[in-house]
C-alpha cells in the first residue's frame, strides 16, 4: 500500500507540474485582458465563434494536457466558445502521442502513417464537433474575467494592479486542486487495478464505445495511457479507442468544475462531451 501511495503522489506531482506553466500564462493572459480598455472577453469570444474551434482542435493535438485546463478556464471567464473548448478537448492527445512514438520501436504493429493519421482524425473530429457545438447550443452569458476573480479573492485590483500576482494566486489555487484529485485518481486507478477492466470490454458494436467512453471521462492522464496501450495490443478495437481519447479531457474537467460556478451547465457539457464521443466512436467501429 505504501508502494502504491508514493507512486500515486510521484504520478500526481508529474502531472500536475506539467500544467502549471500554461495555466499561469493563462491566467496572467486574462488578468492582462481584463486591465485592457481596446479588448475584452466578447471581442475575443465573437473571434472564437469563427476562428475557435479550427485554433483548438490543431493546439489539442499537442501532448500537454494543460492546454484543455487553458481552454476551460478562458471558456469560464466567457473568452472563448463552448465549441472552441470542446475541440480542444476532443483534440488533446495527452499521452497517446508519447506511447504510440514509443511502441515504433517495439512489438507493436503501428507505423507512423497510422500514428498521423489518427492524430489528424482527433484534431478534424475537434473542429467539427467545436463548430457543431456552437452551431446547436446557445451560447451561455454573463461570464467575465472579474467575476472569477471575484469568487478567487485574488486582489487584482488592489495596489497597483500586479497582474503577475493575481494570475500566481489563480495558478497556486487550481494547482492545489489539481494536486489532490491527480493523487487520488492515481492511487484509485493503482488498487482497483483498472488496467484489467478494458480487458472485458471486448470490441462489441455499441455497448464498447458506451462502456470506454464512460472510462474516458475520468480526467487522468493515465486513462489516455491505458487507452492507447490497449490498443495497440489488439484490446481495444478503433472505435473504442476514439470513443475514450475523444471523451477524455486531461484536467480540463477538472478546471471547468473548478472556475465555472454553474455546476449544471458543467454536467450538460460532460453529457455532450460524452455522447458526442460515443456517437464517434460507434461510427467508427462500423466504417472502418
């Protein structure tokens, strides 16, 4: 036990780290915007509904899962567009890309054209389930950078406005959360043992994509590793793998239950994520 809670905190510490310098340049980004008196949030959120989701699903593509904490936290504040966020979120890529470059030199019967053409697929999939987004749901209002700052108590405007120090307390607070949920998903997936469970999925049309992308949802880098890795050794078949990289979002999850207040909208943004990613997936399996 005590082996599998010090590789759960190493693993959660790993993970969280990584996201840290994007989600502070995030966050120094907004409270520059909200000092701005030439831009603001709906000045950027109009660019988004255009230009958004085609942005996000080409930056989800790279492995930083911080980049799907960054666009949760600019949806949040109302800078960018429902859709805009969940073409980074469908895009992200987290670990699949490292283990996939990986496995080339192994036993694994994947080559690079197959590696780029499934990235492309995800980032493609991203933009246009991004635009879908924005086409078929209304676009929610009354969010802005000063009321998170606001519900975060960051002072940005106290004394001399010091951006760099309100987007450290923005940064310090997100990163305590995600510290602690990344350490115990670490520790739940370790005991539980939930390598073994994608073994039972066996490849059936429908109930596999349902089922993976109910274990895509959980927001752990580690989700993405198994994933891919059951892949590539013949578990998983296409279609589950999209149904569950497309449904698993890193920490974006964890941002957007952290900075947006409106838990409802939250859990309907999850459900599209979810069905939305399902729906590919069972798609997949019967085309390809």
């Amino acid at each position: 036990m005590s082996n599998v809670l010090l590789s759960a905190i190493t693993d959660g510490v790993k993970d969280t780290a990584i996201c840290i310098p994007i989600l502070f340049a995030t966050y120094l980004f907004m409270e520059i915007l909200e000092g701005s008196s030439k831009i603001n949030e709906e000045t950027l959120c109009r660019y988004s509904r255009k230009v958004g989701p085609v942005l996000g699903g080409l930056l989800g593509v790279i492995p930083q899962c911080g980049l799907a904490g960054s666009a949760a936290a600019l949806y949040s504040t109302g800078t960018v567009t429902l859709g805009t966020m969940l073409a980074v979120f469908f895009a992200t890529s987290d670990e699949m890309l490292p283990v996939m470059l990986a496995s080339l030199s192994g036993r694994f019967a994947i080559g690079v054209g197959a590696i780029a053409a499934i990235l492309a697929a995800k980032a493609l999939l991203g933009v246009v389930l991004g635009y879908l987004t924005d086409f078929a749901v209304k676009a929610s209002t009354g969010k802005n950078i000063h009321s998170l700052c606001e519900r975060e108590h960051c002072a940005c405007d106290g004394e001399a406005g010091n951006v760099f120090r309100s987007a450290l307390i923005h940064t310090l607070k997100i990163t305590v959360m995600l510290l602690i949920v990344n350490v115990v998903l670490s520790a739940a997936i370790s005991i539980l043992g939930i390598e073994s469970l994608s073994g039972t999925i066996i490849n059936q049309p429908v109930i596999g994509p349902i089922l993976i992308g109910l274990f895509g949802l959980i927001p752990n880098c580690a989700i993405s590793i198994i994933l891919t890795e059951s892949y590539l050794t013949g578990v998983l078949n296409l279609g589950c793998l999209f149904a569950g990289l497309l449904a698993n979002a890193g920490i974006g999850l964890i941002v957007l239950f952290r900075t947006n207040p409106r838990q409802r909208e939250n859990f309907m943004i999850v459900l599209i994520m979810y069905v939305m990613s399902v729906a590919t997936g069972i798609i997949i399996q019967f085309v390809v």
